[in-house]
C-alpha cells in the first residue's frame, strides 16, 4: 500500500504540473507527463549513444516499455517484498540528503573544530619539531643498544659544540623522510606521535635541543624549530567536511534529522516518513519525479522480462530446440568447427582411458566426468580445454585436427603428451553447438510475441499534438 501511495503522489505531481507539463499519452488509462517522455528520449539519446532515436521511433519503445510494467504490477510484482526493500533503498538514498542543508554541515564542522581546537591547545598546540633518529630494533640485544646510545650521544656533543644539526640530520638520521629536511618532521599535534617523543617535543622551548631520548623507534636528539595555536577554522573549514563525509557522520546527521522528524510529525515508522518526503519533494521537483519513478519502473521491467523472456528462454530447452530445428540455416558457419577437446597427460595409457572415458557421454557433461575419473584428487593427471573451435583457436587443434602445418604447439609443463578427440562438424548439429545465438534470438521472439499480446491486452493513446512539442536537446 505505501508504495501505491507514492504512485498515487507522483499521479498529484503530474496534475500539478499539468498546466505546462501537458499528457503525452495515456497507458492501460495511466496518463505520461511530457516530461516524463522527454526525460526518457533525452537521456537514452544523449551524445555518446550509437542508436540513436527519432521522437517518433522512441515512442514504440516508450509504449511497450509502459506495457510491460502495466503488466508487471498486474501481477504483483510491486507488492514482493524484495521489490519493496530494493525500491525503498533507492528511494531513500535520493531523499535522504534532503534532511540537512549546508548549515547543518557548517554547525557539525564547527562542532568538530570548537572540540579539536579545545584538545589541541590545552595540551600545548601545534609544535613543529625536528629531530635525528638513531634507530634501534625492539629485539635488539644490551650491546646493539649501547652501540647506538653511543651514536646518539657522539651526535649530540658534536652538535653542542657547534656543528650543524640539520646536516648531521641529513648524514645520519635513520629517519630517512625528515633526515632529508634536515630533520623537520612538520607541524604535528597531542596524540600524533609517540609518547616518548611528543613529551620531550612539549617540554621544550622554542630553539632548546634535548638529549637523546630513547622511544620505541631508537635514539632521539630533539630540536623544537617553533610552537603555535591551532590553526583557524577558515583553513580547515574544507578538510572538515571533507572528514564528515568519508566517516560517515554526514548519515549520522540525517539519522538525527529523521528521528526529530518524526517526532515532530508522530510518525510511526521512518519508511512511512521517508515516502511522503519523497512524494513532497517530487511534486516540487520533476526531474526528481521522472528518476524516482524511472527506478520504480525500471526494477519492475527486470522482474518482468526475466520472467517472459530472459529466464524463460535460458530455461526452456525444448523450445530452444525447436526454434533451432526450425531456423537452421540461419546458424551455418563460414568453415567446418572441431566439436570436442584438446588435452594434455602424463602418460601415454591416459591417451586412450580419456577417450574411452567421455565415449557416450553427453558432451555437456564431458568436464565433470573427467574431473572425477582423473583430477579427483590432488594429483591432477589431465589439462583439458573443451569447446566448439574454429580455426585459429587452438594451436593443437589446428595441427592435428585441421593439419595446418607449420603450428606451433606448445608443450604444457608436467604434461608432455598432446591428442585431441571429437568430430569436425561442417554446420551446427544441435542448438547446444551455438547456444547463446540461439538463446539470444529466441528471447527476441519471445519478447516480439510478448510486446504484441501486451498491445492487445492493454489500451494506449498518443497525443499528437503533444508529440510534436517534445524538446529534444
């Protein structure tokens, strides 16, 4: 019923838009906007499509497209539950952002900043230290240690005694990212480095050095090169909001919004919410009409072709074969086929215990066969390629089958013996022999006999004068 409702709603959005979004035409007495039509054409005849439609084409497709889920919801398609939840999720992923506008997010960011800024700057603010780090492994024995405190120390006199610390950063620092900056790590923040290192950086002052200290990392010899607040909301104000949208917060924020919304409206559920949303919106908004109902509809068309057409055909072999029986000439190849396999042993025995393996086997079923007589377990005896091949293929078969000389052939590593085994077929013999050319035309006619019963089924009218008016851009 609720999803009635929303068709109900977009029914109201056509008659308010009535007066300049004129009926183009009426399908089984459901009416189509102009705009609807328009939105459909121009979209599937944009730039970049190779087919492209005159007005006058597009409405057949449009008509049976329309047919097809008059049918659809005839049968109930849009009552099944997977439908409904499927359509809802879409629904909602189009409203949802109606919820919040971009005080919202300004209010939510400062939020962050005001919390971020209070953190930062009572623990010191920003400092921008740099450092030389002699680098010692956590498994490092007593005397490794010692060695590399010995370093540190040796670094740190010299630097006391004048030399150059961002040049003995550059020659000796393990940490090789700064140490090329002459150690400058940057502006970090509380909680961004280790806390050995950071409790050395926040005691000390501007320009003050420390003495090796030692972190989970080895040896450090810290210099803070300067100290500062933290940086203005204006400077943050786009990385802010870029970090509520990858974390999520943003949908966080609109779970708020719903919740208070139905509070204030009494609403019981969010799905009952969520609908009239979408009905308001839509009927403000016809672009949000036509794609609300275009998923709709296009959810429905699936369900429904696949049950006349796309899934009836794959599964019905009897049908299958007769429209192959009766449509045989259409499927002639240019050159024989080699209908059968390629394969490759360990041993010569194996040649002749392959064939007799598949002999009188449906060859649809010759892959599970010989996987169980011969690869069944972890020792794999045979390498099979099966299939319908033409000329150029395979290597082996073109050799053995079709005696091209000069091919080729390439040994299989482990598997040193080639043979081939099947029939050369001048024409298809069977549907199974081209398959997917035969699925794929008897969907067409099934779906050409379905479109012609759907016309007789249902009532359908076009406006002409209408027609004539469709903006094509």
């Amino acid at each position: 019923m609720r999803l009635k409702t929303l068709a109900v709603a977009l029914a109201f959005t056509t008659a308010a838009f009535a007066q300049s979004d004129p009926i183009i035409m009426t399908i089984n007495g459901v009416p189509v906007t102009r705009s609807e039509f328009e939105y459909s054409f121009n979209k599937n005849n944009s730039e970049g499509v190779i087919d492209k439609k005159s007005v006058e084409e597009y409405v057949d497709l449009f008509v049976n497209y329309k047919l097809k889920v008059a049918a659809a919801i005839d049968a109930g398609m849009d009552t099944l539950t997977s439908f409904k939840t499927e359509f809802a999720q879409y629904r909602d992923q189009q409203v949802r952002p109606s919820f919040v506008n971009d005080q919202d997010i300004e209010d939510e960011a400062k939020r962050i900043y005001d919390r971020t800024q209070h953190y930062v700057d009572s623990l010191g603010g920003l400092a921008n230290p740099t450092h030389i780090l002699i680098m010692v492994n956590q498994r490092a024995s007593e005397q490794e240690k010692e060695k590399a405190k010995q370093k540190a120390d040796s670094i740190y006199n010299a630097i006391m005694q004048g030399a150059d610390f961002a040049e003995l950063a550059k020659k000796h620092s393990d940490d090789k990212g700064s140490g090329a900056r002459g150690g400058d790590i940057g502006w970090i923040q509380p909680g961004q480095t280790v806390p050995a290192f950071e409790k050395t950086v926040y005691s000390l002052q501007v320009g003050e050095m420390s003495q090796p200290v030692l972190s989970d990392y080895g040896y450090h010899i810290v210099k803070l090169l300067g100290k500062k607040p933290f940086l203005p909301y204006d400077s943050l104000k786009a990385d802010i909001i870029t970090f509520i949208d990858r974390r999520g917060i943003r949908d966080n924020i609109i779970d708020e919004k719903i919740e208070e919304a139905m509070k204030a409206n009494n609403y019981d559920s969010a799905e009952k919410l969520m609908e009239d949303r979408a009905a308001s919106l839509a009927a403000q908004d016809s672009d949000l009409a036509n794609l609300i109902r275009e998923y709709h509809d296009g959810l429905l068309l699936y369900e429904i072709s696949n049950k006349m057409v796309w899934d009836k055909a794959q599964k019905d072999e009897a049908g299958l074969a007769n429209y192959f029986k009766k449509n045989k000439k259409k499927y002639k190849w240019d050159s024989p086929r080699f209908k059968g396999m390629a394969y490759h042993v360990k041993e010569q025995a194996d040649v002749k215990a392959v064939k007799k393996c598949v002999k009188g086997v449906a060859f649809d079923q010759w892959a599970e066969k010989l996987r169980t007589t011969f690869n069944a377990d972890s020792v794999k005896r045979i390498r099979v390629e099966k299939g319908i091949f033409k000329l150029g293929d395979s290597p082996l078969v073109d050799r053995d089958v079709f005696k091209k000389k000069d091919v080729e052939v390439k040994t299989i590593p482990d598997y040193p013996i080639d043979a081939t085994y099947g029939k050369v077929l001048k024409a298809p013999k069977e549907y199974t022999d081209v398959r997917g050319q035969v699925v794929a035309d008897y969907q067409d006619q099934l779906e050409k006999e379905w479109v012609a019963e759907l016309r007789k089924r249902y009532t359908f009218e076009v406006n002409q004068s209408v027609l004539a008016t469709v903006n094509k851009h």
